[in-house]
C-alpha cells in the first residue's frame, strides 16, 4: 500500500469490561460468613471454604486494554457520573472496604465496577460481582451461631451460657449467683463437691446437662404435668445436699 493510504480502524461504541471467573466465583460467589474476600494472588487457588476474587478485564473502544483504569465498588459520583473515582482504582484499592463478610447468614453484597472511556459514544461500562453470606458450617448437621461465628452440634443459648461462665472465670470478674431448675426425678447426675461455684458447675454437670438438652439442670422455664389429684413425683423445694440432687427442685450457687 501506498505510505499515505488511509488506515482502517474498527471501533466499538463503548469499553468492554469483563467478570473473571475460577473454579468457585463466577457471576455469584457463596461466601462463608466471617471469611475475608479479596483479590486472588498470583498463585492463589480459590477454594469454596476461602473464595478469592479474580477479578476483571477492561478494554477501550479501540480494543486497548485499560484494566488498570477500573474502580471498584466506587460513590454513586465515581460509579454513575465518572467523579470523585480517585481512590477506587481495582488495582491499587482491591476489594478493600467493599465487601462485609459479618453480615448475617442469607445477606447478599454487590461488588459494582465501573470503567470509562471518554472518548467513546458510550463511554461508560459496568459489570456486577454478587456475594452470597453463607453459613461457615462445612458439615450441614452443625448448628450455626451467629453471636460468635461458630459451629457445633450443641444448641447456640447452651454454647453462650458456657462461654458467658468461661470468660468470666479466664478474666477474674467476678459471676453473679446462678439459678437452675433441678429435674429431682433424674438421679443419672451427681454434683462432684459441696463447695461448688459456677466453674465447677459449668464444667461438671452442664455441659453434660444443657448442652444435651436432657440432663438434670435446665436454666430455663421448664413446664411440669401432673395427673390432678396426684402429687408431684418430688419436692419442687431447693435442694439442701449438694451430693445428692435428686427429690428436689432447684440449684442456687455462688460465684
């Protein structure tokens, strides 16, 4: 061709941006509740008990690559208008402050990107990354408790009553007396000491006693039938003998 020959070049009306998905993120990625989501490494393999973003790839009309012109999870300035984007560079930013993993379990997050392109008819282009707060539990027979992100078999109110006691005790402050209903007909249990305080008490007998739900001390109201004219099958009165907690109704200790 002659040297002033007219060069041909196609141009598209507007910039590309594209998701970039791995084996567990694509369009939507299941989060575990209280696991951090950022962009993967270089030689990070995403995992779906830890997910990492791979984040996208822009192109400007021309077909130039302008990755590094992407902002993320920006203002409604930077995200509608294209101002106020300082700061929200992908590349320098990362997914930092746009995704909140504490959320509760069934929570949905969007992660909004934007890249513009202003020397296009359209010069503005979005894509959308959906997170989904999911329970952490990989076994789905565990109970999920959200007040401290854990999992187990045991009832969550059991699980805190345990930890309240634990902590007080690890911390020295002292725990205010405890009041427990005592099923007087189950004999299955023994207090260990007649000097009992709340530490021996949580680690003797509730945690084999609330934590199965079916043990000899309940910590909440409990509702008991009897057949009219027939009386109780044992005293409801406090328990007088620490050794022995059957025949009786009720538990007090001191912290």
């Amino acid at each position: 061709l002659p040297s002033d020959a007219p060069v041909s070049v196609t141009s598209a009306k507007s910039p590309t941006l594209t998701l970039l998905v791995n084996n567990v993120v694509q369009g939507t990625v299941s989060l575990p509740r209280g696991r951090e989501y950022h962009l993967c490494a270089s030689n990070e393999v995403a995992t779906a008990a830890a997910p990492c973003d791979p984040g996208v790839t822009a192109t400007n009309r021309l077909g130039v690559n302008i990755t590094d012109q992407v902002y993320v999870c920006p203002p409604d300035a930077c995200f509608l208008k294209g101002t106020s984007c300082a700061g929200h560079e992908l590349q320098k930013k990362g997914l930092r402050g746009c995704v909140d993993s504490n959320l509760t379990v069934g929570s949905f997050i969007k992660i909004n990107f934007v890249v513009y392109d202003k020397f296009a008819e359209q010069p503005r282009a979005t894509a959308t990354r959906y997170i989904a707060i999911t329970s952490p539990c990989s076994n789905h027979v565990d109970i999920y408790c959200s007040a401290d992100n854990s999992c187990g078999s045991d009832p969550c109110d059991a699980r805190a009553l345990l930890r309240t006691f634990t902590n007080s005790t690890t911390s020295g402050v002292r725990q205010s007396p405890l009041l427990l209903l005592v099923d007087g007909g189950n004999s299955s249990v023994k207090a260990p000491a007649a000097s009992l305080t709340v530490a021996t008490l949580t680690a003797s007998i509730i945690a084999s006693s609330l934590l199965n739900g079916s043990g000899l001390l309940y910590d909440k109201q409990q509702q008991l039938t009897l057949p009219y004219g027939r009386p109780a099958p044992y005293s409801l009165l406090p328990c007088s003998d620490l050794h022995n907690l059957t025949g009786c109704g009720a538990l007090a200790v001191d912290a």
